[in-house]
C-alpha cells in the first residue's frame, strides 16, 4: 500500500516504517497514532545527532533536550521547530495525559511529521536536491472500513514507550562520539557540510505550510494551559504590532 513516506524507502528505510505506521494509524488509533509520531521522529533527531557532527550534544538524552539544544535548533530551516514542538507536545499528551486525542491531532502530526522527514531527506540524503516538490495526500491514509475501538490506552502507551525507549541508543551515540578523534570528527562535519552544500545549491520549493502549524501549536499550548478552545463562542483574534514580518498575530 503506497504511504505519503514512500520516499524513504531508499536510504531510511527504519524512519519510513515507522512513519507509515503513525500514518495508518490515524483514523483508527489516533492516541496510538500520535505517539508513533512522536516515536519516529525521535528516531530521525537520533539519526541526525549520530550523522552530523556540528549538533552538540545535549546536558541530557531526552529528546526535549535534544530539540531545544541550540545547534540542533540553528541547522533547522526556518518554521520547521514549531512542527517539532508540536509532535514532541501531543505525542507527550498522547502518552501522559487524558486529554482526548482526536484524529484531527493525528492527522496534523502526522503532516507535521512528513515536513520534517521531507526537509531531512532533502538535505541529507546523497541524492536529496533530486527529490520532487512532495505534498502531502490524504487520500493515501488508510480508513477502516467501519468505526474502530482499537486505539490503545494511556497503560499500553506507556508500557509500548518502555518497551521502545531510546535511551539506551542516545547513549551509544554518545559514546561513539567520544571515540572518534578530533581529525575523524572534522573529516565527518566536511563531508556532511559540503553534502548538505550540493543539497542547498538546488532552491528547496516545497511548502513547509508554517502558517498552519503555528496556529496549531498555539491551540495546543491553550489547551495545556487549561482552555477549553472546543466550547461554542470560542475565537481567535487577529493582533497588529507583532515582531514579525506581516507584524500581525
């Protein structure tokens, strides 16, 4: 069955499994579905702390702390951080909280998710300038064929998170870091930075929609703060003077 992930395939075939798994899992198991994006895509910022020497790494493993360090932060393209965000914050959710979970939150992370895999394949992978302008089709998500009660609870997700936990790979990363000398380390960050280089020689068209996420992540960090942004009579307002370049909010 074809997966908006399928160009993966080639050269990270682990990252498309996972990916496509999330995304046949929205409409079914949006709570699992959710966390299988979070899954995936602290698979991805694994691979790129293992692949890219320029990310320093982190005062701890967690993937919060993987995110937020500011190398892995200054090698993003612009508007991709706030999809990050998004995936790590309702993924948490997902696992921690019963907050519902809803197939409109599955379906957005698993979007959010197909940007940032799209942005790393086009400037990491050896044939990424080369890659079309994707976008992302629903109609490749699979629908069950009738309402489903399959998705896991809070208990099964929490066990699954133990059971699949990255720990112990983030400390080898780290490890392997430590053993390879200061020239290794130096060839390794000239070979990734002159890859990304012919990446970058080509103009990257595709739209990352950052609009959208941003106002998404904006309802999801109300709904942590206690709003109830699903009542009736619930609206949001444009604000001028913002520090940005539209200057509107």
């Amino acid at each position: 069955m074809a997966s908006n992930f399928d160009f993966l395939c080639t050269h990270y075939p682990q990252l498309h499994e996972h990916a496509a798994h999330a995304e046949s899992l929205i409409y079914s198991a949006p709570r699992a579905s959710c966390f299988y994006a979070r899954f995936t895509l602290e698979q991805a910022v694994h691979w790129l702390y293992a692949n890219d020497p320029y990310l320093q790494l982190p005062y701890d493993n967690s993937l919060s702390a993987l995110i937020h360090e500011q190398t892995f932060q200054d090698n993003l393209k612009p508007g991709l951080f706030p999809k990050i965000r998004a995936i790590h914050k309702v993924g948490n959710i997902a696992v921690h909280d019963s907050t519902s979970v809803t197939e409109k939150d599955a379906l957005r992370l698993v979007q959010e998710l197909f940007h940032f895999l799209y942005w790393l394949y086009r400037y990491y992978a050896p044939d990424g300038r080369t890659i079309p302008n994707l976008s992302f089709n629903r109609d490749l998500i699979p629908r069950p064929a009738a309402p489903s009660s399959q998705d896991l609870s809070l208990q099964q997700l929490q066990e699954l998170e133990a059971q699949l936990s990255q720990a112990d790979e983030m400390r080898c990363i780290a490890e392997e870091r430590q053993r390879q000398t200061e020239q290794q380390l130096e060839n390794l960050k000239a070979e990734i930075a002159a890859l990304k280089q012919q990446n970058e020689a080509v103009p990257d068209t595709h739209d990352y929609n950052e609009a959208d996420t941003r106002r998404y992540l904006l309802d999801v960090l109300l709904k942590e703060a206690g709003w109830n942004i699903e009542q009736a009579g619930w609206t949001e307002y444009e604000v001028q003077g913002m520090p940005n370049e539209t200057g509107k909010g």
